[in-house]
C-alpha cells in the first residue's frame, strides 16, 4: 500500500499540480523542480506490483527490493551505485507475553527521493513525517533527513523496549531473592532470549549509523551529522544497557542455583529438627516398652506422667534449640 | 566423475561442435570463441586421473588440486596466480540422527572456466546450474556467476539447517521446562557440538564472501558485487543465528542444573512429608507401647478406638497441611 | 543557576569591568582584551531560560545544549565546528545504601570560553574552580585547563568510589569464607550491578581522553597534553581494577556455591551422626521390648542397668567417634 | 650433535669435496658455488662448543643461539637482519599417561644456510629431509625448502595430536553419559590442561607461518609462499579443533556437575523408597505393640498372620508402585 | 637515597673527576665528554628534596616526577620531549602468606643519562648494574642499557614467581583431587587475586617492551633491539603462563563444585547404608514386639537365640551387599 507521497522544498511540503497518489507525476515534479528538491514515498507492505512501479520510477536494485519485501533482513547499509540503501528493525513489546516482537522497515535514499518500505505493524510513520514536517531545519538537510526522523524514532522506541526489559530483569531479581519458594530459571532463560533478540536487531544498526554520523554516505551533509551523530550515540546508550542487562541475567542464573542450595539446605534442616524431636520421644518410649521384669520406673505411681512430661519437656528444650540455632 | 561440461557466451549456454564429455575441446572452443565466454565443468569425487587430466588442461595448482582431493579442507580463498581457489562446505540435517554432517566444494575459478568439484553426498549441483542458466543477467557475469549460484545455494542450505538445529533447541527448552523428571543434559551437550560443527563451516567462509561482496577478487566485476553481498549478508544472518543457539544452549545448562537442584529438594520434601507422619503414629505407638504399671489410658474400654483415631487424625491433619504448604 | 563566571589571562583571574553576574559583557570583555583571554562559565541544573542565554552568547549547537539539560548522556566528545563538546559522569557512593550514585558535568569548549553545565549534586566545581587558580601553569594552557581540572577531580572521584567498592568486594569475600552461615549471593549481585554502573560511566570516557592526551583536540596544547595523559592514565587505572572486581565477583559466585553445597554436607553429617546414635538406642530398645517367652536376659536382676550403661556406653562411643572423624 | 650437513643445487643434493662432517669446508664449498646453493646443517641437542662453532661458522646472533640452546622458548619468527630465526615446539603424545610432551626446533635461516637445532626426542628430521629431497619443486626454493618440510611435517603430527585429544575427549563424554556412577571431574580438569599446552604450542606459531605463507620473509619466494600457505591452512584446522575441544570439555564439566545432581536425586528416591517400606511395617508394628487391655484384633487366632499379610501385603505393594515411579 | 651514580663510556665505566656523590659534577663531566657517554643514576624511595635536586638537573618533568614518588602506577611508557618516562612494577612471592607483593621501578631515559627510582623493597638493583658492566656489548648500547638491564632482571623475576604461582595451583589441584574431604574454594579464589594482581602488572608492560623492541624509542638503536625484542618475548611467555594459571583455576571451580557433589552423595550414600542396616533389625524387633495372643515363635525355646541370628545374619548380608555396591 502506497500510504504516502510528499514533495518537499527547502525544509518545507511543496503543493505540486500531481495528484497526491500519483508517483510518476510526483517525481517528474521533483524533476523539473529545484536542486534540493525531492520527493519521499511511504509503503506499507506493499504487493510485488506496487513495489514494481516504485522499483521503475526510481531505478531501484533487484536485491534491493527483494530485501525491502521480506521482512527477516538483519539490519545492514548498501550502496548501490548513488542509491543507498538502509534496512532497519522496528521492535515492540508485547504486554501480554512480556516477548519483544519485531518488524522492519527499508529506505531507498537518493539523491532526490527516499522510499520507506514497512513491514510489519506497530510503527506510526506517519507521526514521526508530522513531526519532521514541524522541523525545518532538519527538513532542509535534503532526502537524509526522512532517514533521521525514521533511525531517531526506532532508537527511541528502542530505549522504550529497553525500559521494559529492565523491568522485567527486576522483577526477575525480585523474584530470586524473595523469601518463598521458587524457580527463576524459566523466566531468566526467556529473557535472556529476549535481549538477545533486541541485540541482534541493534548491534548490526551500530556501523550504519556510524557512517551517516561521520557523513560518510552520499547526500549527507556535515550539516545533517551531528543529528545522525545523536542517534548513533543514543544507539550506543542502548545497547550497552542491553548488554548490562544480559550481564545481570547470568548473575541471576548463579544467584538462583544458589538459592536453590539454601532452600534445599533449609528445608533439610526443618525436617531434620522434626526428625531429631520425635527420635527423642521415640528413644525414651522404646526405653519404656522393654521388657525387663526388673524396671523400678515402671512401678512408681507417677512413672507415666513423669515420663510424658519428660517427652514434653526434651520436645520443646529441643524445639527451642533448633527455633534459636535457625533450623526451625 | 565428470558430471557435466558447458560452455557458456553472453548469460547463455552456447552450443559448440565438441563432444558434451569431451574436456579439451569444449575448453578450446571457448580459447577459439569470444572474449567472455567461459566453459563450466562439474566433477562430483573424481578419481586421481580425472582429476590429473582437468589440472593439466587449466593449469591448476598441485596443492589446490590435493585440496580438492581431501574433503576435509575449512572453507578458504586462495589466490594462485591468476587463478582464484575457493573452498566451501556443505552441510546436511540428517533426521534419523538429529545431527549435522557435512561435505565439499571446492572452485576454481579462472578468467575463462569455472571448475566445481564436490565431495560428499546430498547436494544437488545439477539444479543449481539449472536455475543458474535461468537468470541471464547472473551468467553474464562470466565465471564468478557459477560461484555466486553455488554459494547463494550453500548459504540457503546453511539457513535450513540452522532452522532444525533451532527445533532442536526449542526441543531441549521444553524438556528442561517440563514438569516431568529427566536430564537435558545429554542432548545439550550434543546440540553444542552440532551447532559448534555448524559454525566451524559457516565462520571461516565469512572472509571470503567479504571479498567477493567488495569485487576484490579478480573475474568479479562491479556488478557482480551486489549478489555476492547478498550472499555474505544471509551468511552474517545464520551466523548469527547459529552464535543466538549456542548462547540459548548455555542457558539451558544452567536451568537445567537450578531444575535438577529444585526437583531434587521436590523429592525430598514429598518424602519427608511421608516420613513426618509415618514418625507422628509411631511415637504415638510407641507411647502406649510403654510398660509403665499405671497408664490410664490403657484400661479405657475406647482407648485403643480412640488412639486410632488420633493416628488417623493426625496424618489427616499433617497430610493437608503438606498438601497446602506444597510439600506433597 | 548561573554559578559563576570568571574570565582568565595568562594564567590569572583578571578583574574586568562587567557585573560578575553578566555573561554577555564578561564575554564582550574577553573578545575585546587579548589573544589567549577566555571566560569560564559555571551552571548547575539551569533551567532553559538561563540555557539559552548562555548557549545564544556562545553560538552552542542545539543538539549538545540538549545533551547537556538531560542528565542521563553517556560520557562523550563531540565536535560542533570550532566547538568540542564533553560530557563526563559524576559518580558518588552512597554510604546509607552502599550503592554508587551518579550525575553528568557538560563542557562546552570554544578558544575563548568554556561553560560547563552540572545536572546532580554531589560535585563541587567551587574547589575545583579555586585550586585551579592556583596553578598558573595548568591555567595559562587556555580553556581546556578547565577541563583538565573537571576531569582530574572526577577520576580521582573515581579511584575513591572504587575503594568503596573494594570494600564492599572485600566485605562479601569475608562473608563467603566466614564460619556462621550465610548466602552472600544478593550481596553479590547487587556489587556486580554497582560495578557495572560504574563502569558504564567510566569505560567510554577512555577514548575521550585519549584524544585530549593526544592533543588531538583543537585548543590543547602539547604542553597541555602530559596532564590530560596523566588524567588518562588513572582512568585506565580504575578501569583495571573495576575490571579486576567484577572478575573477583565472579569467583565469589562460584565459591559462594561451593560454600552451599559444604554447608549442606556438614549439616546432613551432623544429623546423621545424631540419628545413628538414636538408632542405636533404639534397636536395642527395640530388642528387648520383644515378647519372647525365654529372654534370659529380662530376668537378670540388674538387665535393665546392664542394658540402660550399654546404651549409654554406645551413645558415647558413637558421639566419640563422630566427633574425631568430623562429622560433629 | 651434528646430525646431518648437506650441500643442495637446484632442488638436488650436491657431492662435494668436503668431508661429510666437515661444517667450514662445506660452507666454502656453497660459497664458492653457484648462486642458489645452500648447505643443510641438523643439530641435534648440540653442546655449547659444537652451536659456537656453528654460530661462528654462519655468524649466528648471540640471543638466538641461546634461544636454541634453551628448549622452553614460546614459537615466535624473529629477524636479526639477513637472518631469518624461527622457533616452532614438537608435540608428542604419550601413550602411558594420556599427556602432550613438547621439545623444540630452532631454525636459522640465511641465505645460503639453513641450522635446524633440534631439542627433546621424538621427532624424526631425518625421514623429513628424505622425503624433502624426493621433491625436487620443494627443494629448488632454497633453504626455505627445509623450513617449509619442517613445519609441515611438524603440524601434520600437530594433528595427530589433536586426533588423540579428540579420542580422549569422546572417552570423557562417554563416561559423564554412561549409566554407572563415575566423577570425570579429574579426567576433564588433565584434558584441559592438555588442551591448553597444545593450544600454547600452537597459537603463537599461526603469525609467523602466516609471514611465511604470505612470502614477506627474505628468502620467500612466490612460488614458495603457496607450500607455506598450506601449511598456515592446516595450523589453522588444528587450532579450530583444539579450540572446540576445549568448548566440549567445558560443556563436559557442566554436564558432569548435572549428572552428579541426577545421581545424588536417583540414590536418595532409591534409599527413600526402602525407607518408606520399612516405615509402612514399623508404624504397624508399633499399633500392635500398644498396651492397650481392650485390643480385639490381638485376641483372634489368626490376628498375627493376617497382619503378617498386611504387612507383606504393603510391602509389595509399596515395592511396586515405587517400581512404576522409578523410585526404585 | 641516591643509592648510586656512574658515569659510563664506550661500555665501560669512566673514572671522573667528581665526588662518587655529587650529581651535579658527574652530569657536568658528562656534558664535557664525548658523545655516547652518560650518567646513571639509582635513587631508592627518595625523599621530595633530592628527587627535586635530580628533577632539577636534568629537567624531569613535574608530572613523571609525581609518578616516580607515588608506588602505586600502572606499568607505563611516556614521552615528555626528548625524555622517555618508564614505570614498571616489581613483583615478589612473600612465601609466609603465599601472596606476591608489588614495587615499582621508574626510569627516566634522556641521551646522556637514566635515573632508575625504585620504591618498595626486594630488588636489587646494585647487582643487576654489576651484571651490566659486565656486559660490554649492551652497556655500549647508551642509557638504554639500563633500562635493558633492569627490565631483563624483572621479567626473569615475573618467571620465578610465575613458577611459585604454578607450584600453588598444583597444590590446589592435589587438594581437589585428593581423597579427604576438603573445600578448596577459598585458596582457588585467592590464587586467582593474586593471578589478576600479577597479570595487571605485567599486561600494561607489554606494549613498552614491543616499543623497545621495535626500536620505536629515542635513543634505542637497531643493534639494542634484539635485547628487548628478548625481554618483550620473556614477558610474553610468562603472561601466556598467567593466562593459562587462571584458566586452570576457573577449571579447578568446577572440578571443585563437582567434588562437593560427589563428596555429598558418597556421605548420603553411607548413612543411608547404616540406616538400612538399623531398620532391619528395628523391622523384626517391632514384629516380635506386637502383643497379639497367638504368635507361636514367641513361645518357642531358641526363638530368641533364632531372632537374634536372623537379625545378625540380615545386618552382615546388608553389611556386605552395601560393602561391594560401593555404598559402605
């Protein structure tokens, strides 16, 4: 689906004659207009034919287009003759199964246009154009800044997912050190999986963005780095919290088996202090059921009770012992 | 074996007067023919003389020729000359054993012949010239076309194969989080090593794929570059695919040890819970089982009844409270 | 806040007509005195207002004025034009909670001026400002003396936040190794996350200064170069034994474990050795509380005594044992 | 010792005049040979007069002398101008105890000269220099030829090496996983140290090969470069497998620990199971042995065997759904 | 204390004018020799004047001079002008407490002079300067020498407590391996302190020592290379040595976690075998103890003598059953 064409001149939306959905006459606009301008295209999920007609106008390379249709590419730049082109990885996070799910989107940049390929939903693009057309100055900066305005977008909404995570790896924390009884491992293994499936979307986009950061792509000026540089460097941010995070996810598998150690050890202890008093009890009850003829206690008046008050009273100097060595 | 022998002129096979099989007079046709033609010969473990008489026709070097022998080469790329050596291997899933096994290709690759010599089963060379010979802006790139299509193939196989090693990994997930007994470790530690068999095959080969991607390589033209890239680009994926499983197969060690741990303080206090009221009846026999003269409760008419019924009160009672504390 | 402003010649404080207070005709003072003046601005947590006055008189890009108001930036150096831009991070350790705490200092650096911007408390610039003064020759060097004199204080920071956490690491080793019984392993996850938050904070801050020790830096001087190289230097020190505690940590998780499953054995061996001297009391007991119609031994006179000195002999004689060979 | 002295001409041995053991008048004789003429000198464990002599004979460096004297010396290529010095450590695998023992050859290498000093048994130069002279292409390189028979036939025995690591690794692998009770802790712990030996042997020899193989050494042609190439390729095999030998036996000590964990579970079901059993007889014993006057079940005439039975009965019972759980 | 000054000509020392004491009058004598002569200079813990006096003649600056004061520098290599600023660390084994314990050596490298600072005890330098004069050929080398000579020594003591370090972890592995019940968790976390101390004084001094080596420093000659090249590979082999050390200590974790696991087991597996053995005599004392009316073996003449052998031939047939399974 063609979801968006604009023409823009000198940081602003150009009113040209062509009608808004017809491509063509958008670009032969952008033609025959001014050095500088150039037109931006948005798609999402686009059918091999829609993406045909763009692949035309604009001469864009096979590999390319395939690329930009199957949303499984890891995140990469190519240069294809004066065509750059940016495959980058949408990501959110799913509430209900606290999982991080990923789209992606690919951009044609050339000289005088910039194509965006979504796949997948989840990702406003049409909020993040309203607020680049609100920013002339970046506007200005030509095709590169549709490339901007979409990479700062998908690395704030990085820092987001990153903020999720985080979360969770405190809950998981929470969890381990708790007083009662339970296994973290289950929820360390999935989301050790999860940061390492928003690693693989974030690690690769670092080089990429280091070089529209180092103004080191055609059609992005020394004037446009810095705002790249600014993306990169909250792309840096975020993936060193992801790597904290995994970090912390190890040292929570070892703190768990070491808790495991101490509950196993406690409930061990619990059991065995039971154990020791009713062998007490036991012991002294044997004593008496023996049957010599010869056994004094067993004559006395009060013999039963003294006993029963001498099984009480081992019971709870036991029982006091343990509740104070901690066993109980 | 030779398997098949093709001349090739402008992305399309060229009929010439030499017998199909016959080596030095298809290869002389293309010497007599235009520049940019280029004969393609296919040996799948060819004997020593095959062999012999293939290298004296192109001049190929002694220790690449060995190489192609051996089918236990690591994946390399060799420059003799003017010549361009290239080896890589092929890997296979083989379902009985859920293991992963591998063979051979090596190339030679010359600015007029191409030279694919395979060891080892299961991997269908025949196809790929087949779809080769379908796409005329690939084979008019000459040579390098042969490789690109085997290559491209190879790294397609590599990404089935990394998908069943990832069933694989999902299977031993799930036996580690099942609530039955059993030890993973066995099948991670078998996983390990398929996957660490897979990834000795796959990271040798990201160098040379890198320089075919950047057309450093002789007989590669610029043109040419972008489906190498294409190549080396799926490989980095697996790649990294393969690195994701070994890491998640790390994860699974360490839940399986805090599962091992966990079930292990489960059967512990299940029967602990047991022994608590096995101990309760028997100190409770093991007190009117006493011999002292005057014990009351012995005379009772209902004594007996009415002990019984305390044994079997207090084992109700224990067991629901070990019901309800999660011991039993 | 507008902390302070001073503006410096050779080395000195030169008194200058303008209010003490008024930026822009401090700065108007600097331009109109000699080659080599420059104006030192000091703001902690300016609101934007006061920003932008400061980042209007000094032509500051916008993307660092933003940096600078949001106090979570990673350490970093950047360059706008003329301008280099520096972000440090404060760090503080938190008696109460035995955690480290952190802020960011900014540094704005023309030829002319510098500004810095401090989010956090916990950092006084005022001593820094004051010893500065007094050594001429690290503040002849122009502006970058500043900054020099901001990040030699941080990293000495640095070195005594990383004692405190030396002995914190010491604390926990004594734990693990101590006699009572303890699981140390909160302790432990909660250091490794302190040391990574430090880290975080100091590892991409070595580049940076590399660069100053380089004097790759417009403004620093070769004679200003062995200072930054000495700041560099400790920052790699601290770094080191960040690095050092983290491994530390790591072998304390590992001994940790050992020290659980010890505490396991000794506890079960302790309870063993008491239960076996139970049963040995109570297969005697048992024995002779059998019904057999001709058991001498019940009609001994002194059985009973001879039975009760038995069990008590064997008690001891087990307990002896126990106790030798460590079990309790 | 002087093992060997041979004077080589264009890939042949060469007769001369000279006594066979006679090192000065052999060097004359390739002095005042053709260009391309070189003597072989093998020395085997030599004392401080017969590596003088040599030293003094080819003006050997001081510091490399005492390097070859000394067989501990870590593999490393260093010039001392023309000449070429090259240390590389001889591995030997020793049956009897399942060890990797290392000696050491020195090479030093001019341009019409070659030593090799061999320390520690068990390598055999001699068989290396008679296939080397079989291969007169080899040869014609010069003294580089004895260099290259050298290393080749040094990582060929390299990867036997490792084979036999390999079998031990399979060995310890089918120990942890088989049915019987076993710690291989001990046995994982040598191989490791085995593996780490090899690897210190080996690593440090890929840089220098790769010189080699790259013709970047004085006395390197191009057409030598290939031979050492191979070389290089194979060095590199073996460190792959060394390295994933060391991954498995990592992976063996966790799936040790965990089997250590199933059998301490599977002994204490076991020991919990007969415990149970014997509890379900004593807790019956115990209401029958109760004082208790009015207990009718004591009074019928068949009351013991029909708790006899009960109790036979329980046991079995008992005994088989332990049985079916697999707690026995 | 200015432990030593000399005055040094052509590789021998020079009989000056000046007092053996006075620094000023040799460096003036040096000054007014010929080119290649220079003083040395030993300072051991100087107080603040005379490092000032020696800070003073020679132009040192104030920033190396603070490092040479202050013990606790990482090892490092450092220009100021014409001057070459080395800091290395002294290390030595304190065999009472099994630890290594750390000094530092600062040298200041200028062409007609070296001025060697060494703090802390237990090096020393007045038989390493001995050794040199001996040496000709190096000392002829310039001030380098010194710096040669020192740093040889230090490497070689790297190795020999490298050696005490390797003889602790052979004894730590005996511990693990041994029969006898122990934790060795507490030595292997304080071998790998004392490793990381070791490797983070000896890491940092290789990159100097590669400089020295590859003559990359003033007043280094091509002839004095290969000395430090020597050095540079001494110090290589030793942290080669380390890392391995500290490999084997993490080895020796596991091996020592697996050990506990066992040691457990095997305990578990004794007291279980007893508790067997107790049970069954308590099982048929419960039965001979019931009380019903009719149990016929009661009555019999030698069923007491029959119930005791029963019970003795159940324990001794238990007894060796758990003998030959291994459980006793």
């Amino acid at each position: 689906m063609i979801a968006n064409i604009a023409v823009y001149r000198d940081g602003a939306k150009l009113k040209v004659e062509a009608q808004p959905d017809d491509l063509e006459a958008n670009y032969k606009a952008v033609k025959a207009g001014q050095t500088g301008d150039f037109v931006s295209v948005g798609l999402h999920e686009p059918d091999a034919d829609e993406m045909d007609r763009v692949a035309k106008t604009f001469g864009l390379h096979r590999l390319a287009v395939e690329d930009a249709l199957h949303p499984v590419q890891r995140p990469k730049l190519e240069k294809y003759g004066d065509m750059v082109f940016l495959v980058v990885r949408t990501l959110w996070y799913v509430e209900e199964s606290d999982t991080v799910d990923s789209g992606q989107i690919a951009l044609f940049l050339g000289h005088d246009y910039v194509v965006t390929v979504r796949q997948g939903a989840e990702f406003e693009l049409a909020t993040v154009r309203e607020r680049l057309e609100g920013q002339t100055d970046v506007l200005k900066q030509g095709p590169a800044a549709v490339v901007y305005a979409v990479t700062d977008r998908i690395v704030d909404i990085y820092e987001e997912v990153g903020g999720h995570l985080e979360d969770d790896v405190d809950d998981v924390k929470a969890q381990v050190f708790a007083p009662g009884r339970s296994n973290a491992s289950k929820q360390i293994y999935e989301l050790k999986n999860e940061v390492a499936t928003m690693a693989r979307a974030i690690k690769p986009l670092r080089d990429p963005m280091q070089q529209f950061a180092k103004a080191d792509i055609d059609g992005v000026t020394k004037d446009a780095a810095p705002f790249f540089r600014d993306v990169a460097d909250h792309l840096t941010r975020v993936n060193e919290k992801i790597d904290a995070l995994d970090n912390l996810l190890s040292s929570a598998f070892n703190a768990n088996l070491s808790r495991i150690g101490v509950q196993q050890n406690d409930d061990m202890r619990r059991m065995s202090a039971w154990a020791a008093i009713a062998a007490a009890i036991t012991v002294l009850a044997g004593i008496y059921g023996m049957n010599f003829t010869n056994m004094p206690e067993l004559q006395w008046r009060f013999g039963y009770l003294v006993c029963l008050l001498v099984m009480t009273g081992a019971s709870v100097v036991l029982y006091l012992k343990f509740k104070k060595s901690g066993w109980l």
